[in-house]
C-alpha cells in the first residue's frame, strides 16, 4: 500500500490520525485516557473518565450534550507520541449515532478495535468493523481487562478471525490472566512487558531478552507458567499467521495486543504499533481524481459539524479533515460547493483538554473552523481546484416522526432550528409538499429525546414529535421528466431534504418497488452521496 507511493514530507509521514471503535463498557474511554497521558497531553488519569461515565445514562447523557464544550474538545484530540504526531477521532459511543460514526471512519487512516477479554467480540464491534472493512481500514486490535478472568487467548484469536473475517496475528502474548495476569511476552521486538500492579498509572518494567529460551525469563515468571507460555507460543508460531505489514496495511490482517488499560499495561506497546506499523496519511478520491497527501497544496473536507457549542453565540464548528498540503492560518481556500473564497483566519487545533488556535497544520491532521453555517458536512476545501471529495454517505434513516412546535406561531423558528440540525447531520429534515409540519428521521430513537431538548435548550422551543404516517424515506433521483411524473402522481408522499432534494416518504416497501417498477428511469435510494 505504502511502497508504491511518493515519499511524504516528513511532518506529514509522521501523523497518524485514528479512530478507536468498541463495544460499550470495553473500556474505549480509558484507553484514549491512557493514550492522552502517555501523550503527554494531559497529568493525571481521571480526566477524561468523568465524560465515559457521562456518557452510560440517559439523563447524564443530555447533560454532557448542554455541556459541549467538553464534548467538542474530545471529537478529535492531537497529541504527540514519541516523533510521532497522533490525530485521534472520536467515535460516538451510542449505537443510536452509527451515521456519525459512519462518516468519523471516512477522516482517520486507521481504527484501534478494543474487545473485552471476557466478552470477545460484541455486537456494536462487529458493527463498527464492517464499516472499516467497507473502507479497507487497517485495524489494530486491543484485547482488554487482561487483569480480569478472561477467554483462553486461542478461543479469543479464533473468534475474531472466524467472526469477523480477518486473520489475526498474535503482536504479544499474554502470560497467565486475571489475579495471575503478569505481563505479556513482545512477539515482534522479544522483550517482557510486566504488569505494575501498585500504581495504575505507571508503565512496568520492560525485560529485553533473547527468545524463550533466555534464562532471564524464570527471574520474572514461575516455572509453570513459563511452561505454557513456551508451549503456547509455540504452537501460535505454528498455527497462526505471522506478522505482515503489507496485509495489515491493506486491512486483511490485525495484530492484537493483550493489555489492561486501567494499568496502563499493554497501552504503549499498542501506541508504538500504531506509530512504527500504522498507516501515513492516505490519497483520498474526488470527484475528478484521487489526491495524495503530498501535494503541495492544500485540500481538505468537512466530515462532522458541531452547533451551538455556546448556546449563546450561534456559532459552530466544522471539523476538517486535511488531505494535502501544508495549512497555515489566515489562508483563503476555495469553498467548492458555493463557489467562493473563505478566509480561515482563526482555525483551531483540538488539543486534549482544550481547543488552541493553530498556526499550522498537514495532511492528515483535523482542524476546526468556526463558522455560521456556510460550511457543512461533506463540503470540500481547496486552493482554487473545483474538486469534491467523495465518500460520504448520507443514509436513509431508519425511524420517522412529525415534529410541531409546542406554540403554532413558531413554525418559523422550528423550521430554522431543524434545519440547522439537519446541517449538523444531527437528524434528516423533510419538509412534506403538502401539508404542516415536519418530518424528522433518525437512526435510533434516543436521538428524537436528544433533539427535543436540544431544540428547547437552544432555540427555547418546546416541541412535539409524534408517530409519522410514513415509515421509509428515499431520495429520488434520475431522469427530469420522468422524476417529474412521479412527483406528480404521488404528491402526497413528496417532501423536500435541507438541501432542497426530493424524498420519496412511504410505510410500504411495496409502494417504492412499484414506482421503480413502473418508471424505470426513476431511482429511490437509501443513501445519499453528500460528497
Ligand atoms: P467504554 O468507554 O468503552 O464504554 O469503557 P470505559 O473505558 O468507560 O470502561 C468501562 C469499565 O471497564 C469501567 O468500569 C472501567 O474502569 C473498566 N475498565 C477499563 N479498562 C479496564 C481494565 O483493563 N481492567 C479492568 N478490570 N477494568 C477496566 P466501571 O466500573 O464502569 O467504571 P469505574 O467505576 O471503574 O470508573
């Protein structure tokens, strides 16, 4: 994948931007804790813990929403690691929000998949890692709460290889589990990584030592137990496939590391894997044509934006993924959709705990341009060149409701708040051609709850969603006159998206086989390409 590209600039070769996907309660929120910590970027763990548990209850979830502050901080986080600069992007945690993520995983070059030791594979990380594989995302994977009971490590390597399709290679072992968990044996660098189990925020010591055979090991590993140590690796050298950059690279193989992130154990080692065999910033496709990271100038795409931090100020925050070039701040780019220059006098880096205005950034990196709502999701910047990037999807979504504002005089403003939303790509916002009201669409529902007391928090809007008469929506594109015919014969059923595209709105999956059916030049989709 890498050796058939240009050599990059050294500040670009050196970003590693990720995303970490898991299953809740797999222990995602400490890991990026540990990461930040052993970044450097922040002192002490217990930082970032307050927002994992935030995120476990409902009410505390709309809590940490009011405070986004803290929410938009912790979307994309850059630190360094050793030479390396790290762009980490959050993933959301809920399964309610898989279309964020969705387009989270369109900016990074890379995902840390981390299952529970005791659990295996879950649900939401089986979900998660098709996502990735759609991308041919290289994965690495972190076998967690190492320190607890946990699966026998051959059970845990077959269950991702045969669940999830991919071949597993072993980048460290783990000797003995739970009370008796004492560290891991290095696969790729021969070295024993013991566990500090005094102080959970310290590293343990790390033993260099020349194979299994090295009479150093029995000083830190009781003769049994190095026994089975011996015999496992043994037959993992045997059985499982060994360590392959290129196929890591191309996404058909993850090396997993064996930790326990509350310990801080197993943590760098998975942090210098991502940096010595993760990805460098990829060539990303537009529209006309593919664009690698080392061109010299700048491009980049918005693929999440953040309303209303301040509920005061309306104003947002697109997050952009840069994908060539060398960013510097006051630069006028091209905003490719509307057709005009945007000065971006004051972008912002995301830091840990705080967001900093930037100087400077590369390919790779993510900024956030504070904006009014010129720029949204799946918008294209350049230095000039009329391309867009491709890739992000918008989809169908999956449940539909009426939403009315508490006071019919307000329908202006519910309009102009769901609207906004809409852009966020909080929710899908139709707009029926005949009637009142509007339609919302969401993926999950907890998102109508997050949204009515957004719109009241922010809009000082009390609404009502209630059931839809429809239950589907697809966007209808294809030939004009025929488009036109259908929209004709089926006004009760036509509504307008935010950007003013049609949607077919039905309950019956009947109805939209008929149409296609009987108007073969017209398409329903459940996606939409927004870039
Ligand atoms: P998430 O973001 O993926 O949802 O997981 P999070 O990090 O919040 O971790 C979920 C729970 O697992 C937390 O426990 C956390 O302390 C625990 N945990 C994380 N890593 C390890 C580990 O290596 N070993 C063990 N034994 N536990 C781990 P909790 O009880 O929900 O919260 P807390 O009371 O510990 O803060």
């Amino acid at each position: 994948m890498l050796d058939n590209r240009p050599t990059l600039p050294p500040e670009i070769a050196r970003r590693r931007t990720f995303a970490i996907i898991s299953h809740p309660d797999a222990g995602k929120t400490t890991l990026t804790e540990k990461f930040l910590l052993f970044g450097g970027a922040i002192q002490m763990a217990g930082q970032v813990r307050a927002k994992g548990e935030a995120r476990r209850t409902r009410s505390d979830f709309m809590q940490m929403e009011k405070d986004r502050g803290i929410s938009v901080s912790a979307s994309a986080m850059s630190f360094d690691f050793e030479t390396y600069r790290f762009n980490l992007v959050d993933t959301p945690g809920h399964s309610d929000f898989s279309e964020d993520t969705y387009r989270t995983l369109t900016a990074v070059d890379a995902a840390i998949m981390v299952i529970d030791g005791a659990k295996g594979v879950e649900s939401q990380t089986q979900k998660l890692f098709e996502v990735c594989r759609l991308r041919d995302l290289p994965i690495l994977t972190f076998c967690n709460k190492m320190d607890r009971e946990s699966r026998d490590t051959f059970e845990i390597i077959d269950e991702i290889q045969e669940n999830l399709a991919i071949d597993v290679t072993p980048a460290s072992w783990p000797i003995g589990q739970g009370r008796d968990f004492l560290g891991c044996y290095d696969m790729l660098h021969d070295r024993l990584e013991l566990m500090d189990r005094a102080d959970r925020n310290r590293v343990g010591e790390s033993v260099k030592i020349s194979g299994l055979d090295d009479p150093k090991l029995a000083q830190h590993i009781p003769a049994a137990m190095l026994e089975t140590l011996r015999e496992e690796v043994e037959m993992a050298r045997e059985l499982l496939p060994a360590f392959d950059r290129e196929q890591v690279l191309n996404g058909s193989m993850t090396p997993i590391w064996f930790g326990s992130a509350i310990n801080s154990f197993g943590v760098r080692e998975l942090m210098a894997g991502m940096a010595e065999f993760g990805p460098e910033p990829q060539p990303l496709n537009t529209d006309k044509r593919q664009i690698g990271p080392e061109e010299t100038k700048v491009t980049g795409f918005v693929f999440k934006v953040q309303a209303n931090m301040d509920p005061k100020h309306r104003d947002r925050v697109a997050f952009v993924r840069l994908a060539s070039g060398h960013f510097q701040r006051g630069m006028k780019l091209q905003h490719v959709r509307v057709g005009k220059p945007m000065a971006v006098s004051n972008p912002v880096l995301f830091l840990a705990s705080d967001r900093e205005l930037t100087e400077e950034a590369w390919a790779g990196d993510i900024i956030g341009i504070p904006n009014h709502g010129q720029l949204r999701i799946g918008d294209t910047l350049t230095e000039g060149e009329a391309v867009r990037f491709t890739g992000i999807p918008s989809f169908a979504p999956e449940l539909l409701q009426t939403c009315r504002a508490g006071d019919p005089l307000k329908a202006k403003h519910l309009e102009k708040a769901l609207m906004q939303f809409a852009e966020e790509g909080a929710a899908k916002v139709f707009k029926p051609s005949i009637g009142s009201g509007f339609i919302v669409g969401v993926v999950g529902a907890l998102q109508f709850e997050v949204l009515a007391s957004r719109i009241e928090l922010e809009y000082g809007l009390p609404v009502r969603f209630e059931p839809s008469q429809f239950t589907s929506a697809r966007w209808i594109s294809g030939e004009k006159a025929a488009v036109e015919k259908v929209v004709n014969v089926n006004k009760q059923h036509i509504a307008t998206d935010h950007d003013g595209d049609l949607v077919y709105l039905t309950r019956l999956q009947w109805d939209i086989d008929r149409i296609e059916r009987d108007h073969p030049g017209v398409k329903l989709t459940a996606t939409k390409e927004m870039m």
